[in-house]
C-alpha cells in the first residue's frame, strides 16, 4: 500500500483488528499503523499475521502485535478479547472484519453451511462487542466498526447465510449504539462491495 496522507491522529490509540493478517484487514491495519495507532491483528494463521505484523511494524514504526484465532470458536475469540486488552493496556477501537463464505443455493444448503457462517460472521462480532462495550464504558471512549457488506441489503443467489449474517450485524450495531452512544462510543458498519484480493 503507497504510503496515504492520515486522514485524523491515532496517536496514542490502540485497535484490535480480526482478519487483519491479508486484503482488506491488512490495508485497514496499515492505515491505522499509519495515523499512530498501535494494533494487534488477528487472523487464523499465526505465520501470516506475524509476516502482516513485521511489514506493518516496518512500514510505520508502530507496534504490531500478531494472534492467531479461529474467531468461529467462542473459546479462541474470549482468549482473543483477554490477549487483546492485556497486551494493548486496553483497546479504543474494535474492527469487526473477520468473515467466511459457505456459498450454496438455499434449498441445498446444509445445516454446517449455515451454522460455520453465523459463527463465524456474526457470533464472533457479537462476542468482541460485547466484550469491547463493556471496557470502553468504563473509558467513556470507544469505536466499533463492523465490516459488513451490500449482499446484506440486496442479497445475492447462492449466499443466503452470508447475506442474512451481514444484515444481522447492521440490526445489531444500530442497537449497541443506541445503548452505548451516552459513554462516547460509537458504533458504525462499512458495507463494501466486491474487492479484487
């Protein structure tokens, strides 16, 4: 990524960022490595956030901690709020970016297929919000931003379970920040389109 002017100061923060070891996770830990946060990433291959987290490190000078986690296993995303929150001395912002497809037409969809994409795509942001709400309140600061898509509003064949997860976290996030928004903390979703990664 060529180096972008830094559109607001992180300096000071800290991010937990999850699928941000490769594509849009890692362009998002760059640009907020770039504005001064510190982060820590997360992805399910430990190798591939460790060399995300030197070449960010290297790129900016901030510090980058790498964690691997299967954030579709409640276990792995509880030990990554703990992890996070030791190592950071906290965390200001939360970015929601882990997420899978199990693409299938619904009337052949199968249970697993279903289930994989909730866990993975919505329980785990739920879980992290959770966890991240209850932190940043104390704060009286915090962001949480959640990537979900436009498959979440115009649906796509073949994506049922996808499409229904991404629309979820929109209902959810305009709850959260309705409950939260008095402590300083916001709560916002980016919906991308498709992204050549």
């Amino acid at each position: 990524m060529a180096n972008i002017p830094a559109l607001f100061d992180l300096t000071g923060r800290t991010a937990l960022i999850t699928g941000g070891s490769r594509g849009l996770g890692k362009e998002m830990a760059m640009a907020f490595a770039e504005a001064g946060a510190d982060l820590m990433i997360a992805s399910r291959s430990m190798e591939s956030c460790e060399t995300t987290a030197a070449e960010i490190e290297a790129a900016t000078g901030r510090r980058v901690i790498p964690y691997a986690c299967h954030v579709g296993r409640w276990n792995e995303v509880d030990g990554l709020a703990e992890a996070a929150w030791d190592q950071l001395g906290g965390v200001d912002i939360l970015v929601n970016n882990a997420g899978i497809t199990r693409d299938n037409l619904f009337i052949r969809m199968k249970d697993e297929e279903w289930s994989e994409v909730m866990r993975v795509n919505l329980d785990s942001v739920f879980r992290l919000s959770r966890a991240a709400a209850k932190t940043m309140m104390r704060k009286r600061y915090g962001r949480i931003i959640s990537i979900t898509s436009v498959v979440g509003t115009t649906g796509n064949p073949g994506q049922g379970n996808y499409a229904a997860a991404k629309a979820a976290i929109v209902g959810m996030s305009k709850a959260l920040a309705a409950e939260v928004a008095s402590r300083n903390i916001t709560v916002n979703c980016i919906a991308p389109g498709f992204i050549a990664t």
